[in-house]
C-alpha cells in the first residue's frame, strides 16, 4: 500500500520543486494584494481615523494590524488559483510538463504535488482564520462602531432580547450586567397553550431568585376574559439562565470555531424565537391590550 501510495507521485525532486514553485507564487501574488488593497483601503479609512481627537500614527497601524488579516483571508484563495495558474504555465512554457508526461507520469501524478501543497495551505488557512482573523474582527467592528475612538468595556448590557422558556415567550426590553446578577427591565411573557396565547404577563424589572426570575410590579392580562389582574412580586421563568439573556448577536466573522459552535448551543438552549415569532408578537400584544383598556 505505501508502494503504491508512493508512485502515485513523481520523483522526491520534482515533487518539492512544484510545491515550491506553487507556495512561492501564491505568497508572491498574495503579498502584492494585499499591498495593494491595504493602501487603497488606508486611502479610504485614514481620514476617519484621524478625524478622532488624539489619534495619529499610532493608530493608523493598528488599524492596518486588523484589517490586514481580514484582506489575506479573503484573497488567499484567489492567490492559490493564481499561483497554480502561473505555476503549470510556466512549466508548460518550458515543457517541463511534456517532459513528465513523457516520462511515463499521468495526469494525476503531475497534479498531486500542488494537491498536497494546496491542503497544507488550507490548514494553514483555517487556524489562521480561527485564530487570527476572527479576534481582529471583533476588535476591528467594535472600533468602528466607537467612530476610532477608545473602546468601550462590554458589561453586557443588552437591549430587545427574547427567549423561549417551553412553550412561552419572554421579552425583556433590557438587560444589565451578566450572571446572577443581571437585571432585566421591562418584561413581557407570552403564556401560550402550544401556538395558542392564553395570556401575558408584564413587570417593570426582574432579578435572578434561585433558578427562576422575580419580578415586581407584575400583572396578567387573560386573553380570553380580557381581565387585568395585578400580582405584584412573584418568581416567573423557572429554569431559564441567566446567559440566555446577555447572549449576543452571533457574528459568524468574529468567532472562533470552537466559540461559534457554543453560540449556536447557547442559541438553540435559549430557544430564541425564529422570524415568524418575533414580529407578530408585538403586533398582538398592542392589539390585546387595547382590547383590555377599552
């Protein structure tokens, strides 16, 4: 098997001068993109950077530090086909393809040098992706967002989050801090019977009590009486953690793997609802309230 294995490639010289030929000319073409992309987007982004109070040189190259991961992993590809392109035409220019050929090489045996090549280039690729593009990317966007300027410390305070809790819906309007010490204000809770609404039931804060939540100021609205009933302090959510709350928007581009495939547990744990939920839901509790009032 390893004979076989074996002749399935040229000669040890002729595999490591194609991969070398190939690796050499995709990093050549890749330097030169980036080079190039870099300083016209610096071009377009240095004005905006600099239009902060404070910032200079300094933070022009830490700007250029977390845009050029992103620009090598978007164009790597590119630069592999390109090199491979440039890679067999010089070869063929210089028959050194009709020279393999005539040797007694299949075409498959010409291409598994820069087979093997292009697979260690996208190992390469994906740690550089996982480790080193996805932290730029978060720093880059939350810079951006502050218009250049310090970055802000995440307490977690999060705004319009909704999680499912069984067959119930809780919308809290904002959440303060993380843990057992986050804060909700201005919570709704859809109680539903399947897809049915039997009732909700709003308060003006909730804190973490046990594994539940209690919140103060509550009263239920019955859906089918149209009753308004005041309940005051009572413990509602039971099972519900805190980290469904705070749980961020999952920005595919800013996580790692590893974190990516922990987001979308904690996402589907949370039971976020999909987009048929969430826009009918305000619409019907405008509509069954006003039901109650009048």
């Amino acid at each position: 098997m390893i004979h076989a294995l074996t002749d399935f490639f040229p000669s040890r010289t002729v595999s490591l001068y194609m991969a070398r030929s190939f690796l050499i000319n995709t990093f050549a073409f890749l330097i030169g993109l980036v080079l190039i992309l870099q300083t016209l987007d610096l071009l377009s982004e240095s004005g905006r950077i600099l239009a902060y109070p404070g910032n200079g040189d300094a933070q022009v190259w830490r700007y250029v530090s977390l845009r050029v991961p992103q620009i090598i992993a978007t164009f790597l590809p590119f630069s592999v086909l390109l090199g491979t392109i440039i890679t067999f035409s010089t070869m063929n220019q210089n028959s050194e393809i009709i020279a393999l050929k005539a040797s007694g090489l299949s075409a498959h045996q010409v291409l598994a040098p820069l087979m093997i090549a292009g697979l260690g280039v996208a190992v390469i690729s994906f740690n550089f992706n996982d480790r080193i593009v996805s932290r730029a990317s978060t720093t880059l966007a939350a810079w951006k967002k502050v218009e250049y300027g310090p970055l802000p410390i995440d307490r977690g305070d999060r705004s319009n989050v909704w999680v499912r809790d069984g067959s119930h819906l809780i919308h809290a309007q904002q959440i303060k801090g993380r843990g057992d010490a986050a804060i909700l204000g201005g919570v709704t809770i859809y109680e539903r019977n399947g897809a049915a609404l039997k009732s909700l039931v709003r308060a003006k804060t909730g804190r973490r009590e046990g594994d539940g939540w209690r919140v103060a100021g509550a009263e239920r609205f019955d859906v089918g009486t149209g009753k308004l009933t005041p309940l005051g302090s009572v413990v509602v959510a039971q099972g519900v953690r805190p980290d469904q709350f705070t749980l961020s928007n999952v920005d595919a581009e800013s996580m790692s793997f590893g974190a990516l495939s922990e987001a979308i547990d904690d996402l589907r744990a949370a039971g976020r609802p999909g987009d048929g939920d969430g826009p009918r839901l305000p619409l019907l509790r405008r509509r069954q309230f006003c039901a109650g009032d009048g």
